[in-house]
C-alpha cells in the first residue's frame, strides 16, 4: 500500500485483512473457491446476517431445513454467475432468494447483493460481497 502513496502522509489505512480479522468481513474463499472463484472472496457481516447466518435457534423457530454451508453456497453460487455475466465490470448486482432470519415465516424472500472486484492489501484482484448499501 505504501508503494502507491510513496510520497503522501497517510493519515489512516485499515486493510482487508484487519476487516476479516475484526469481523467485518467474513473470508469465505474455500467455499467460493468450490463453487469457481479464482480470486479471494470475502462477504461483509451485514451481508451474512442478512443471507447466510443460521444458528440452531432460527432452524428451531422456522421448522425448516436450512444450514450456513448451504446457505453460504448459494451466495457465492450466483456471485459466481454474476461475476460471469459482468466479466467486464468490476461491480455486479445480483439477486438471491433466501429464507429471511426474522420471524416464522418461511417463505423466501428476494434480496439483492453485490460483488465488487477490486485490489486487495497487496494491489492483486479480490473479491468482496456486500449489500447494495455498503461501499
């Protein structure tokens, strides 16, 4: 990073790596990686709780059968065809049906999330899913 900015002062730099430490973003590359992903992949927490995040109280509350691991693949299943759709584009939309945590019912609902390729802590290519929202 300090290469880019030889010359400046820099005031503040919070990495990639310091985010997936922290828990604001979730490394998810070996299961991208399954699924066709070449680059890392990280999700942001907002984007988990909203699409995968799963514990045994929700499976209890919702009656159905529903896990992270499936859930997570799904995510990165339609990252990965949207990446493809937009191989030209550093930024994608892509939509997505899943179950929402909050109340009893069951019924999935349409989200939209988004896949950003963009240089990581090192200036090589990485992957970042996040809500719409989130820059």
């Amino acid at each position: 990073m300090r290469t880019i900015f030889q010359d400046a002062d820099l005031i503040s730099v919070y990495t990639r790596a310091q985010a997936i430490e922290d828990g604001v973003l979730i490394d998810v590359t070996a299961t991208a990686r399954e699924a066709g992903f070449v680059l890392p992949v990280a999700i942001s927490r907002a984007a988990w709780a909203d699409c995968v995040e799963w514990t045994k109280e929700t499976a209890k509350r919702k009656k159905t059968l529903q896990d992270e691991d499936g859930r997570l693949w799904d995510v990165v299943w339609m990252a990965r065809l949207a990446a493809n759709a937009a191989a030209q584009s550093s930024r994608a939309n892509f939509g997505l049906h899943r179950v929402p945590v909050e109340g009893k019912g069951i019924c999935p609902r349409h989200t939209i999330l988004t896949l950003h390729i963009g240089p990581g802590d090192e200036g090589r290519p990485v992957c970042t899913i996040t809500l719409p929202n989130e820059d």
